[in-house]
C-alpha cells in the first residue's frame, strides 16, 4: 500500500508539472540547435542532450542578473515564465525523471567546483544547492592537469564511464574561478529486445550514395508507427516514424526515416517542435518489421558558438552581470563544451552487446517494414511530457566498429 501511495504521488505532481512546465520551449531551442549542428558537419553524426544543456544553463542562470540574466531567460524559451519560475520547474523536471524506477536508470548530478578562496554569495550556493541539488568542490585551477583530471573523474563517475574527457588542462589557468558541470546518464532496455542471433551484416548506403557493411539487428514486433508525408507530390516525400519504447514505456527512441533514395537532409528543414508532437500523437501500435543498425555515437561540441548563435552573448564577454553569484564584476563565462555517448544495441541503449552471425530469413512482407539502412533521425524522449533527453542523427554508423564491441568480440 505504501508503494501505491507513492506511485500515485509521484503520477500527480507531474501531471501538475507538465500543465506548466515550457518543454516545447525546450524543444524549441533544440531543434535550433540541431539546425547549427547540421550546418557545420553536413555528412557528420549528430548527437547532444538538451536536457544537460538546460540544466547546465539554468546553474549559470542563477548566477546572473540583469540584462545577462534576460538574455538567458529569453534565449531558453522561458519567457512565459515569471522570473524565476523556471528553477522549480527544472528541479521537478530532474527529479521527475531520475525518480527511483525499476523500468530504467536515469541519473542527473551536478556540481560546481570553484577556486580555494574565491567567494561566491551564500545565496547562489544555497539556490544552487535547492533546484540543482548540487554539490561544491573546492580545487586549485592553477595545477590544471590535476583539476582537470579532478573533474573528468566526477563527471565518469556519475556516467558510468561512459564520458571520458569532458574537460581538458588547456581549459583552466590562473584566472579560471569556477566551473559548473551536470552530467546525465541513461540506459534503458528494449521493451521488446533484439535477438542477437537475429544480427546480422547489412548494407547501409550513405547520404554520398557510398555503401559499408554494419550489424543490422531485427525484429518482428509491436511499436508505434506511422507514415508522413513532407507535403510534396512526389513519391520520395513520404517518410516513416517509429518509436521504439523502452521498457516501462515512458521513454522511447523515435526514428524518422526518409525513402532510401530521399537524402536525410530534405528531411531535416521539416522538425519543428509541432511536429515532433505530431509524430508521437498521430503514431499508431501495430506489428512492424525493424531494422536497425547497432551503433554508437559520440560528440563534443562548443556549446559556446552555439548559445551564442541561440542569442546567450552576454554571459561570454566582459559585460557579463554575474553579480548573483559574486561581487566580483570581472567574472564571465570562457568557454562552454558539451559531450555526448550513445550506444544502441540489441538490449536497449547503452549496455553491452553479444551478437552472431546468423543469418534470418526474411519473411513474406505482411507487415510495414523499418529499414533503417540509410541515414536517420532520432530523439530519446519521455513519451507524456515530450521532454527531450538526447536529439540526434545517425549519417555513418559504421563507428561503432572502432569502439570495441564489434564481432571480433564474441
Ligand atoms: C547587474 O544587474 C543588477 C540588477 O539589474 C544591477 O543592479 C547591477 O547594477 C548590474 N551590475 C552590473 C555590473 O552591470
Ligand atoms: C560516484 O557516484 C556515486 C553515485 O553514482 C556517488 O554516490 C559517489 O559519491 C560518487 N563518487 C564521487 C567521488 O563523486
């Protein structure tokens, strides 16, 4: 009885959330984001976790004011938020999805490491302490190899190994005063798993027209699906959605899928944050044919071009009014850097894969058929509010060779 009474809790104060909380705002600077991303690597994967992003950026919100301040406020997409107001709501957020679950693991820490003898207000501290539930630890920038070793310690700790490297000694000198840092980790099993032995090598054509060999897992089952049309008239404008819950289902993969002869990149113009929505009402459960590469993706990008090119300019120049945080008028934001892993196997994402080499027959085609043998889109979401855990496309996912759990393994 205790259990159910703590269950129904937790279903009510995030019904009450949701009804408030701007994740389409989120989203909103996600897919933005993701515009940037495309337009510098155009044949290059692509992977990042708004959530980190918002959560990293509202530990530096707490600390400005001013026109700094609504700057931020402006560019994150809290603007129908009072003042403020967004902090409780990414508290509740964290919280919600990193509650206690048997289905998956979902962890979020923070921390903000700072000079030996810097001061920073009480207040900001404790403000950090209550919506960000983050930890302080006190280092010595000036022996960088050591904070930064320091520091990519904690942050594979609370990744499970998985982020090496976040940080790097060039990163830190004698004037560097603080860093703040989240770190989010997940890994959710299929609902419905893979078979290993139901992997085998498959072509995959990329966007370049250029073909290479990688696993293909398979499975006949039940996921949500539909099929889309870009709004042309031409046969290549139809493209497919399916979501792949993990277990629980309250957090899915969504892939969106262009016709093989249809480059990725027609699609791409088309995600806004309406019609994401779209695909995740207007998919229907049915029994699906998949096909999906294993693969794995990493990414480190310079977050600071990219919250720059979102309208966050302030924060990094001189001009910053970071006065919430110290009275030391000097201080403003030197770089900021994002990392992101990701490995998709036939458990679930992140987890280690056994694999074989036995071939499947394919059976007649009774059913729509996923073959995710060209370049793709996909996002981890929690499927009733739509917040976004990690946004990405897959263009070659013949990386994930190179990352050690490739046949030669078994
Ligand atoms: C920072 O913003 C606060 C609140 O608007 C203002 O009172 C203060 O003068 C600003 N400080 C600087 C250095 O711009
Ligand atoms: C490592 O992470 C665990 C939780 O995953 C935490 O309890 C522990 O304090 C962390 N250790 C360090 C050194 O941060």
């Amino acid at each position: 009885m205790a259990f159910l009474g703590l269950f129904s809790l937790l279903v009510l104060h995030s019904l009450a959330t949701e009804a408030m909380f701007p994740d389409e705002t989120i989203s909103e600077w996600s897919v933005n984001m993701y515009n940037r991303l495309r337009a510098t690597g155009e044949e290059e994967n692509i992977l990042f976790s708004p959530l980190s992003i918002a959560l990293a950026m509202g530990m530096m919100e707490l600390g400005a004011q001013g026109s700094t301040l609504k700057e931020i406020h402006h560019s994150m997409g809290y603007d129908s938020l009072k003042n403020g107001e967004e902090f409780p709501f990414l508290k509740d957020f964290s919280n919600m999805i990193s509650a206690e679950e048997n289905h998956y693991v979902m962890k979020i820490a923070n921390s903000l490491f700072i000079q030996n003898g810097f001061h920073v207000h009480d207040e900001f501290l404790q403000l950090l302490k209550k919506y960000f539930n983050a930890e302080v630890n006190h280092v010595d920038f000036s022996q960088n190899v050591a904070v930064a070793n320091y520091i990519n310690k904690w942050v594979e700790n609370y990744t499970n190994n998985l982020l090496k490297e976040l940080v790097s000694p060039r990163d830190f000198d004698t004037v560097t005063h603080l860093a703040l840092i989240n770190a989010v980790y997940f890994k959710g099993n299929w609902k419905s798993q893979f078979r290993p032995e139901n992997t085998r090598t498959f072509s995959f054509t990329k966007d370049d027209e250029t073909e290479v060999q990688i696993p293909m897992m398979y499975q006949q089952g039940e996921f949500y699906y539909g099929e889309f049309s870009d709004g042309s008239n031409e046969a290549g404008g139809i493209y497919q959605v399916l979501e792949i819950p993990y277990e629980g289902e309250e957090i899915s993969m969504m892939l969106v899928l262009s016709r093989q002869e249809v480059p990725l990149a027609t699609l791409e113009p088309l995600v806004k944050p309406q019609l994401i929505e779209e695909w995740a009402s207007s998919v229907k459960k049915q029994k699906v044919e998949v096909y999906l590469p294993r693969f794995t993706v990493e990414q480190e990008i310079d977050l600071k071009d990219i919250l720059k090119a979102l309208g966050v300019t302030e924060i990094f120049i001189k001009d910053a009014n970071l006065t919430a945080l110290s009275d030391n008028r000097e201080l403003f934001l030197s770089k900021a850097i994002h990392k992101s892993f990701i490995e998709v196997n036939e458990e679930g994402s992140e987890a280690a894969a056994a694999s074989g080499m036995i071939a499947i027959s394919r059976m007649a085609v009774l059913y729509p058929q996923v073959i995710v043998d060209h370049p793709f889109f996909f996002l981890i979401r929690k499927r009733r509010t739509g917040t976004i855990l990690f946004m990405g496309r897959v263009m070659h996912p013949e990386t994930m060779n190179s990352n050690g759990h490739d046949f030669e393994e078994l």
